[in-house]
C-alpha cells in the first residue's frame, strides 16, 4: 500500500480508503463473517481509513463497524457524517451534537477522526435539493460552529464536507482555512474537479476544485470513483444510491462510459482498476474511497493501486476525448 499526506493535516492516509456505504456494502452482507473478512483484508493490505455515515442503512453501517472493529487488530482512522436538514436549521450545532453522539454509540467509540458535512452547500437554502446556504455552514451558530464543539468536546478532530453544491461556495469552503478535507466528485466521467472541462459540458463543472484545495492544504478523499457503476458498464439508475452528478442523467452518463471505454480499449485491466487508477493519477488526491459488493473487489481494488498511475499515453487519449467528444454531451 501506498500513502499520501491529508491536506496538511500531517496524516497519511492509504491510496485505497475502504468506504463502509450502501454503494458496494459489503458491511452490510447477511452473513457476519464476510462484513468481517472484508474489513480484515483490507486493513491487512495496509488500508488505514474508513468512512462510514448514519444515513448508511440508517446506522447500520456504524453499528456494525463498531463491533467488527474490535475484532481486528488495526486501528485505522475512522471519518463519519452528519446531515442538516431543514428541521435542524433552527439549532445546527445542537443537531451536530445529536447526531455525533449517536454515531459514537454505534460505533462504540468516543471519537472519530474525521466529521463532514453530508450536505449540499449552495448560495441560497434548497437550491439544490435540501442544500443548505453558505452562511449556515461559515456563519454564527453554523456548521462550523457545531464542528467546533466537537473538537473542544474531543469527540472529533478534523472537519471536512462533501463537496456537492454551487462550485463557488464549495470554493469559498475551500478557501476558508477552517476545513481539513473535502469528498470530492471526481472520475473518469466528469474530469472537472481535476482539469478543465470544453465549453457546453453538460454535467456539473467543479472548477478545478482539486488544485485549489491542493494549493490551500485541504485534503482530497475522492468519490464516486466508479460514476456508481457506469464506468463499469452497469446502469447507474438502478443502484440502492445513485451516483449521478448534478446536470447529468444515468443516460448521459452511460453514453460517457462507452466513449471512455472505446478511448481506452487495450488498457490494462478492468474499467474499475483504470478508474482507480486515473484519480490516483492526479497528485492532489489523498485518498480513493471505494466501496466493496464482493471480497474480490477489494483484492481488484488493491491490485489497481499496485498498478500505479495511469501512463503518458493513456492520459493523452483522455485528454483528446474530454476536449473533442464531451462537450456534445
């Protein structure tokens, strides 16, 4: 396994970090024995992070971590989550304190390393559906502020959000100084968080979003690797949690696999190791969240890594698509 440094937390963070969501979910198998095997494995290999959520089958992701990890002898970092909702726009900080003391007790803890925002951050409150604005995250009685709490309760140490909202406020966030990573919308099927984009593109534009928190110490745990399955082939539509970036459709998003997939016809490996791959291929990147169905997946996911980042070459061949071909969809 390989490290890479979390922003300038000081922290190494594995190339692979093992997401514990419905996407994959393996930790949510039936059968108690392969939730464990699958975490085992993966921490064997040298992966030290996990990222879990409460909205992750209602707890049930922590719940069951919370109990796999005491059967394993790593201690791997640990980043969840927590959801502001309208109801909760009256009190942020006081749901910020509920929500993190339920997911402690999920996870028999008595802190996580890492707490996010897993809500979209636009300019205006609903802009985007149950987005919150910037002000309730950077103002007075904000997000922040609840995250703040934490930290002098010690019940977390590093902030981050998930980076879904307006590219400028997700910017600001950035720029703020007082947030330590961002999850960030990058792969193979919208570039933009990681490059430019050709005008016309139809999907969301992020603006090169990995470059500014490179340059302002902000770590990158990168999501959606795998577009929820369409780099892989399979329709994103029918997923338990759709991975589908704003301005796309599991349509459009289809129609950018192929062409990627015909772009690199002849690359070594699956589709999902070159994904894999490509976000490791860009330095900014601390970290690649990947979620698990099957065992094998993590054995593939970890032979992706061994492989390095992509060549020269292929990376020529994305660039001609992106600037010829995507703009027209």
């Amino acid at each position: 396994m390989k490290y890479r440094q979390l922003g300038s937390t000081g922290i190494e963070v594995s190339e692979l970090v093992f997401g514990a969501g419905a996407v994959g979910g393996i930790v949510f198998q039936p059968d108690r024995e392969t939730r464990l095997g699958a975490v085992r494995r993966a921490l064997n290999a040298g992966v030290n992070w996990i990222d879990t959520a409460p909205g992750y089958g209602d707890g049930q992701s922590e719940e069951n971590l919370g109990w796999i990890l005491k059967e394993v002898d790593s201690e791997p970092y640990i980043s969840t989550k927590v959801r502001i909702g309208a109801d909760h726009l009256a009190d942020i900080p006081g749901e910020i304190q509920r929500s993190m003391e339920a997911s402690l007790e999920r996870l028999q803890r008595e802190s996580v390393d890492l707490i996010q925002l897993h809500t979209a951050v636009t300019r205006e409150r609903g802009a985007q559906r149950g987005s919150v604005s910037i002000d309730d995250v950077l103002g007075d009685g904000g997000v922040l502020a609840g995250f703040e709490r934490m930290r002098d309760q010690g019940l977390a140490n590093l902030f981050g959000f998930t980076g879904f909202g307006d590219t400028d406020c997700l910017h600001t966030l950035i720029q703020s100084g007082r947030f330590n990573s961002v999850q960030t919308y990058y792969n193979l099927l919208n570039p933009s968080a990681g490059r430019t984009v050709p005008a016309g593109f139809s999907a969301h534009d992020y603006g090169n979003l990995i470059a500014l928190a490179h340059e302002n110490g902000v770590g990158i745990l990168n999501i959606r690797v795998l577009a929820a399955g369409a780099i892989a082939g399979q329709d994103p539509s029918g997923g338990p949690a759709p991975g589908i970036s704003p301005g796309s459709s599991a349509a459009d998003d289809m129609r950018r696999a192929a062409k990627v997939a015909d772009a690199l016809a002849g690359q070594e490996g699956t589709m999902a190791q070159t994904a894999v791959r490509y976000s490791l291929t860009n330095p900014g990147v601390s970290g690649v969240l990947v979620g698990f169905k099957v065992l094998s997946h993590i054995d593939e996911a970890l032979a992706a890594v061994d492989m390095g980042p992509l060549s020269d070459d292929t990376m020529g061949r994305l660039d001609e698509l992106y600037e010829s071909d995507f703009g027209d969809i």
